[in-house]
C-alpha cells in the first residue's frame, strides 16, 4: 500500500502543469491555478512527459517539473524528445542530446527528424539517410527526401519517386508515387495518375486508385473523397460510409469530425450523427466536452449536444486534467470544466 506521503510525491510527479506568462516571463501553473514554476523564462512550451521545451534569451533547452534545466538553454533550435533523444542545433548543425542533457550524437547534420522505430532521418549535404540511437549509418546518404518509420518501414524518395525501405535500408516498395503517405494499419495511400488507393507492405494495390483524395487509416477506416464527397472505406474498399460529406476527418476513439456544405458535427462508425451537423466548426472532444464554433466564438458542448461552457472564447483547446487554455480578448486563460477562471492575467 502506498503511504500518504508517497502519493502526495506521486501526484506531485505526475501533476499536469500549465505554462503561463506574467510580467513578460513564462512559468508553470497546476490544475489549481497555483504557480509551481516561478515565471523566469522568455519562452515555455506544454510539457511533453517529463520535460519541457524553454527558452533563454535566444537559446532553447529542456527542464524538468521542479523547474531545473535538465538540457542547458544553448541551442539555437531543439525538437521534443523522441525515443529518449532530442534533436539539437548548435552553430547551425543537428545533434542529438539524452534526457540527462548530455550529447549522445554529435551535431553534425544539416538537418534531422525525430527518432521513430529507433531510427531517425538526417541530412548530409542535399540527401537523406538514417542513423540508429547510437549515431551510425544504417543506410546510404542517398534520398531526396526521407520521413519517419512507421510499422517497420520509412517512405523515402529517390529520383524523384515515392517508395518504402525497410530498416536495413532496402527498397521493398519501388520508387515509383508521385504522392504517398506512411503505412497506417497495414496499408498505405498512394497516388497514380492523380488518384489515391492503397497498397499493401509488399507494394500491391490492394483498393483501386480511384479516389480523388485519401486519408490514413485509422481505427479500420478511411476517409475518401469520391465525386468532390467525401465517405469511409474499409480494409477491403467496401465504401461503409456513404460518400456524402463535403469534409471528412479520421475517426478517434469511435467517431469523426465531418462538414455538410460549412456546417460541421460528428459521426460513429455506423454514420448515425453523434453531435449534430450544425457548428460552423468543431475541434477536439476531450475528457466528455466537445469544442465547438459558433457566430465566431468558441464553447463547450457535452455529448447531449448542449453547451457545458458557452461559445465566448475566440480560441480553445482540449482538456487535459480538468483544465483548458482558451484565449478571451488577446489573452491566454486557462478554465476548468465548469468555465471558470483557474488563471488569467
């Protein structure tokens, strides 16, 4: 059983904090509105895990909850940790530093990616390859372009044309797209002759390139515009969702943001309308709140479809922890679900 005091030190670890700025300086807030981090920072980003992304000055580095500078400010740019490594520019070359802010790859490369399946796209020059977390080649610096591994294999282009490698760096799907995203689900889009389909991880088209555009699959279902409509798919083509919305979304956690004409809503799987299609915009639904837009201004609806928190705000963003920013004339402002005030300045 764990003791009082070692669950006030859990919920004091794992407490989500807010940044905020006063008097031209970002900290931290928690879901209370109290400061855990004094303002001292000339930047400061969400916390991703552990960390964050500050800045000092005109140099960027990482700190920890307590507010310590895990990763000194002394880059010139630094991506979020990724796999337990950070992209890092210094004197305009990228490197990788760890989560104790040592150098773990020396900043070498012209650019980087993020690590993703243990391995992360640099350049060298005008071309792409990959190294592995220790900071070796696992591939020729041969591609135009090169994007994250996604289920074991990377989208990368080579004369031109689209194709897929495996992690040893061998070309599995010719080089041959003129547009294709990632494998989602097994399955990636790919474009002929300015239609999407999709091909299998051996390359075979396994749904006809017949669509005018095409999203990743997501939660087994895909959206696709056919005759300037847009409907779902399944794995096998089947079109599940009839092709009759003039915008579509991925569905998440069981349903999808769609738009007839400029009114928007969301569907379940089985295409019954969930929130009705009446907003003249809709974001995230976090924590059993909707956001959504109306005459201009931003709200909170439940799943009910009525407002939790009324349309006043120019703009929000989803609840994490019972806690939300919004921005209310210019300024930023953090609420709780019932709407009210937990920091503004």
């Amino acid at each position: 059983m764990i003791s009082r005091k070692g669950e006030l030190k859990f919920m004091k670890e794992h407490k989500v904090l807010y940044p905020i700025k006063l008097n031209g300086k970002y900290g931290y807030i928690d879901n209370l509105g109290e400061i855990c981090i004094e303002p001292k920072f000339d930047y400061a980003e969400e916390f991703n895990g552990e960390l964050a992304i500050v800045g000092i000055g005109d140099y960027f580095g990482f700190i920890d909850r307590e507010g310590n500078l895990v990763v000194k400010a002394e880059y010139e740019d630094v991506y979020e940790f990724s796999e337990g490594l950070a992209a890092v520019q210094l004197k305009d070359k990228w490197g990788y530093v760890n989560t104790n802010g040592n150098m773990s790859i020396l900043p070498k490369y012209d650019e980087a990616n993020e690590f993703s399946e243990g391995l992360a796209a640099v350049k060298l020059g005008y071309k792409w390859a990959y190294i592995n977390n220790k900071g070796e080649m696992v591939t020729e610096v041969e591609f135009l372009d090169a994007f994250n591994f996604s289920e074991d294999l990377a989208l990368v282009q080579l004369g031109g044309k689209l194709g897929f490698i495996n992690k040893d760096g061998q070309v599995v799907v010719e080089p041959k797209y003129d547009y294709a995203y990632g494998f989602s689900e097994g399955l990636a889009a790919i474009a002929v002759k300015n239609k999407y389909g999709f091909i299998d991880k051996t390359g075979e088209i396994v749904i006809n390139a017949k669509y005018s555009s095409a999203n990743d699959f997501s939660e087994g279902l895909a959206a696709v515009e056919l005759n300037n409509k847009y409907g779902f798919i399944d794995k096998e083509g089947n079109m599940v969702i009839s092709a009759k919305y003039d915008w579509a979304d991925n569905f998440y956690n069981g349903v999808a943001a769609v738009a007839i004409e400029d009114k928007y809503g969301f569907i379940d799987k089985e295409g019954k309308e969930i929130i009705t299609i009446k907003f003249d915009n809709v974001d995230t639904i976090s924590e059993g709140l909707i956001s959504v837009e109306v005459d201009g201004k931003w709200g909170y609806i439940d799943k009910e479809c009525k407002f939790a928190i009324e349309p006043v705000f120019d703009e929000v963003s989803k609840f994490v922890d019972g806690v939300a920013k919004v921005i209310f004339e210019n300024g930023i402002r953090y609420i709780n679900k019932s709407g009210q005030y937990i920091w503004k300045v």
